[in-house]
C-alpha cells in the first residue's frame, strides 16, 4: 500500500514538474513573442516618423513652389499692364517712324527684362 502511494505521489510530482516545465516554455515563447511584437511597433513608429517628415518636406517644397508661382505670375500681369500701355500708344501711319522704332526698343527692354 505505501509503494503504491509513493508511486502515485512521484506520478503527481511528475506531472508538476512537466506542467511546470511547460508553463515556463510557454512564458519563453510569450516573452519572445513580445519583445519581436515590440522590435516591430518600433520599426513601425520609425517608418512613420519618416513618412512624416517626407511629407512636411514635400508641403514645404509645394508651398515654396506655389509662392514662386504667385510671383512670376504677379511679374507676368505687370508686364502685361506695362505692355497694353504701350500697345495703346502705337502710333498711327501719320506718326513718324522715330516714335514707333522707340517703342519698339522699349518691348525689347521689357522681354530682356522679363528674361
């Protein structure tokens, strides 16, 4: 009677220390999973961080350019304005040849300028 509940007492010890075991390994594999599952959330934040940054530069750029844009056609409009101005002065057959060949001088400045 005492070997059989020694036996069944090293059976139940036995069967702990499997359990045991297996508790520990499944800890194991959970904290590794973790710390891999972490090692990601990381490299994920990385990646957004740079998207990010990407972005901003990109918004930048496009509002920089944007600006440009504003400008030159600012530019364009004046000169416009400048050349109906002089469109409105052209002189007519009866006007002589020396006011015509300055106005003409002056459409060049304009285009060098405008260049």
């Amino acid at each position: 009677k005492r070997a059989a509940k020694a036996e069944k007492a090293l059976l139940e010890t036995t069967e702990w220390a499997n359990t045991e075991a297996s508790a520990r390994e499944t800890a194991e594999e959970l904290s590794k999973h973790g710390e891999e599952m972490l090692h990601h959330l990381e490299e994920v934040v990385k990646d957004l961080q740079k998207k990010e940054r990407n972005e901003y530069t990109a918004r930048k750029a496009m509002e920089e350019k944007l600006m440009e844009t504003d400008q030159d056609l600012r530019y364009a409009i004046e000169e416009i304005e400048y050349l109906r101005g002089l469109s409105s002065s052209i002189p007519t057959n009866e006007m002589d040849a020396g006011a015509t060949e300055e106005i003409l001088l002056q459409k060049e400045r304009a285009a060098r300028i405008k260049a």
